[in-house]
C-alpha cells in the first residue's frame, strides 16, 4: 500500500500538472468509487471548475475545484485544436459544413478503455453517414440545428452549475490504487482504470485518472461549503510529516495499553504511517514492536520522535529523483531503493546490527523486526 512518502511524492508531481487547469470531461466507473454519489452527480460537480488545490493529509490526496470558466458552460463539442491549428485527421479530408463535428468523449470507462492508439476522440454525429455523403458528392446530412439539440440534450444530462460554486474531491489508494496523468491524445487508458478526467490547460491538454487492480480505492465528493477541508468522518491525527514532533507531544498522542506499532498504525493517532514504515522506524529506533507504547522510555519516545520524519523525508527525496512523470507505468511503491533494513526480509540479515529478521503478526499484518537489537 503507498504510505505518506509514496502519497507525498505524487502530490509533488501532481501539483504543478493540475493546478490552474479546467476539468472538461469526466469518465467514472458505475457503483462502489464515489461513496454516495451517482456518475452525473460527480459530472456536475467537476465539470468546467478549475483546479485550484493538490493537498495532501497522511495518506490521503484532496482535489480542491473551483468557479467556472467566465461562468459559461465548457462546450465539449467544440472541434479540437492543437497549437492553433486543426489536427493532422481533419485536414486529411474536406470538412462538413461549420457546426457538425461533435466531440464524442466516451461516457463510460469500458467504452473509454477501447479507444485504440489510432483512434481520435473527435467524432461526428453520425461520422460514418457524413464520410458516406461526402464520397457521394452529396452535402452533410448533419445539419447545426441538430448540433444545438444534442448540446442541449447534453446539458440537460449532466446538469449547470452555477458560477463561483466549489468542490472536491478526497482520494484513497488503499493497497492497489495508483494515480497516473498522460497526454491528452486519443490513446487508451490504462487497464483497471476506475476515474479519468481530461483538464485543459492554455498550452497542452492531460488526463489524470485513478487506476485500481484490486477496485479498493475509495473517493469521496465534497460540495459547497464542506468542500476544501478534510472530512471529519476519516478522523485523520496530527500528519506524520508535517508536524512538529518532540518526545513529549509524540508520546501524549501515542501512548497507551496497545503495542507500540499497533499505536503507529492508528490513523486517527498519528496520519500517514502504513506497515513498512512503522517497521522500518522500530528497527531505527531500536525498538520492539510488541511492547506497549506506554512502556517506552522518555529517551525511547525522544528518538522515535526524531526518527519518523528524518526516515519520511529521506523515502521522499528518493522517490521525488525518481518519479518527476507519474505516468500510468508507474509502479514499485514501498522500498526506497533497496534500503529497507527489515521489512520484507525474515530470514535476512538485519543492516542495523546484521541480526536475523524475524517476523510475526499483529491485528492481521504481518510485522518484521530484529530480536538482537530491538528491546
């Protein structure tokens, strides 16, 4: 499962992508992503508001959206331009006559996903009739009052919005998830893609989506005023990372009757911390994970509170050198470059005192440690 280093990482790529473009086009999986609400709900919700946040909170990324583009609404059927000019496939045959050509986004991820890597997402009406009455010498029988209708047809399917309204949108990987952006070009999205939304920028156009193997990744959507915030429902602690520790205020958030890795896992207690890390940063401490958080030392909860955020940063500065594209190859969470000292290795020497790893289970996850050096 990507953990606070790995979420922090993308938040980093993801920002200076997402920031300051409009969300044109939303394709969401039916039933099970977005807790509570209907793919037309979601569409409404995004669709014409410009990105205006990329946050994150432990191990959880929000999508804050706001206002309209001059408070109109995007037309999606508008033909397409690339650098000012008409795609290479528009000018490859006479045009029909101003006002036939629609954009024929998919509206669904199964239809979204058979796109082919020759295939455009500029279509017409009825592009097969058109082709047809052109070869024949005869004029377009899509006429621009159809246009209208089916223009209206759309906004009447997906809903206005009014100008100056605010959403969001609050993510979770869960143990497959990935997010991913690539160009906006017609090609096919990933396999086991479950959202994608293209958003448009002044130069280039890109689609950034959530992609799921296992379908355990949740969204939620917030609009109005409980948007732009953390839902209180998650009951999200203090973020690992970005507060500030000493060993006193880390042991009044932490101590207790539960072990002390168990207390690191608890998201409510601490934001951010998964199983790999919460193994790594026992074994830097030196100590046991079985032992009840409220035995710790005052010098055992000075180093703990020192060790975490020096082990997140230096997993993120790995992975920022690594992953400057989230692209939807992107995959190997977890071990910072081959430097996990115990997590994953029982049997392995440990590379704190070249111990044996051991390993065992606690509430259902497995916990690995050196019995030689952690006490």
């Amino acid at each position: 499962m990507p953990e606070l280093p790995e979420i922090a990482t993308m938040v980093r790529a993801l920002r200076p992508r997402l920031l300051g473009r409009t969300v044109t086009h939303v394709v969401l999986e039916e039933g099970g992503l977005v807790e509570g609400k209907s793919v037309a709900e979601v569409r409404a919700a995004l669709l014409g508001r410009e990105i205006v946040g990329v946050v994150r909170r432990g191990k959880y990324m929000r999508l804050d959206l706001a206002g309209s583009v001059g408070g109109e609404w995007i037309d999606l059927f508008e033909p397409r331009r690339r650098n000012g000019s008409l795609k290479r496939s528009q000018k490859s045959r006479p045009l029909p006559p101003d006002g036939c050509l629609v954009v024929r986004r998919p509206e669904t991820l199964a239809e979204a996903l058979q796109i082919g890597a020759g295939d455009d997402w500029i279509h017409g009406p009825a592009i097969d009739a058109i082709r047809t009455a052109e070869k024949r010498g005869h004029s377009s029988p899509i006429a621009a009052e159809n246009r209208v209708g089916l223009l209206e047809a759309r906004r009447q399917q997906l809903g206005r919005y009014e100008s100056g309204e605010r959403s969001s949108l609050v993510l979770h990987l869960k143990m497959t998830g990935r997010y991913f952006v690539m160009n906006d070009n017609g090609q096919a999205l990933p396999p086991r893609t479950r959202l994608a939304m293209a958003v448009a920028g002044e130069e280039d156009h890109l689609v950034f989506g959530l992609k799921d193997v296992r379908r355990l990744a949740r969204v939620q959507l917030l609009v109005g005023a409980a948007s732009h915030d953390w839902p209180a429902d998650l009951e999200l602690g203090p973020d690992a990372l970005i507060t500030r520790w000493s060993g006193i205020r880390l042991e009044k958030q932490l101590s207790g009757a539960l072990p002390i890795k168990l207390a690191l896992l608890d998201q409510s207690r601490l934001a951010g911390i998964g199983n790999i890390y919460a193994s790594e940063v026992l074994n830097r401490t030196r100590i046991h994970p079985a032992r009840r958080a409220n035995s710790l030392t005052t010098a055992e909860w000075n180093r703990l509170a020192s060790a975490i955020p020096k082990l997140l940063r230096h997993s993120i500065r790995h992975w920022c050198s690594l992953s400057r594209w989230i692209g939807p190859s992107v995959e190997g969470y977890g071990d910072f470059g081959g430097e996990l000292r115990v997590y994953d290795r029982r049997g392995e020497a440990c590379r704190r005192c070249s111990g044996v790893v051991r390993s065992m289970v606690q509430a259902a996850r497995t916990t690995y440690y050196c019995p030689d050096c952690q006490v």
